[in-house]
C-alpha cells in the first residue's frame, strides 16, 4: 500500500508540472482561477473566453517545455465565456 502523504507529494509534483492548458493543440490558457491540490487531487479551473474558439474537442494540459501532462477528448462547445474545472487524482490502483 501507497502512504497517502506520498500520494499527495505526486499530485503536489503534478500540480507543479502543470504551467498551461492547451485547446485543440493551439489555443494556450495560462492564468488559473483555481490550481491547487488537495487530499491526493489537482483542481484546475479556467476560462474559455467567447470567441476564442467555436468548441473545445481536446484539452490537453502541458509544462512549461510543452510536454503533455494530461490529454483529454471532449466535446464542449463555447458559446459564452466558459468555465471549465479539470480534476485529476492521484492514487494507487
């Protein structure tokens, strides 16, 4: 079994791999409204301003190099600023 301080030090170490979200491999988010971590899971929350795209099919989340950290399908069409609160927790399965 995993010790769950360890656990949180992974999703700490995440967090901090965490510099942007890319959308549809070209539009970069960089400011945060929320990015912390706790009990063993990162919370991300952004915003998708109107206008910047017509609709988000892949949310990928990258370090500061541009190395993927996270990579997620989706479907989100953007008609309004948007919203958007990512999670990933960090456990032993």
């Amino acid at each position: 079994m995993i010790p769950t301080t360890f656990l949180n030090e992974l999703a700490q170490y995440t967090n901090t791999q965490i510099a942007k979200v890319v959308l549809n491999g070209s539009y970069e988010i960089n400011t945060f409204r929320i990015k912390k971590v706790e009990a063993g899971t990162v919370e991300l929350e952004y915003i998708i301003p109107a206008g910047s795209v017509a609709e988000v099919k892949l949310i990928e989340l990258r370090s500061s190099a541009g190395k993927v950290v996270s990579s997620n399908t989706a479907y989100v069409p953007i008609i309004s600023d948007t919203v958007i609160k990512h999670t990933m927790t960090v456990k032993e399965v």
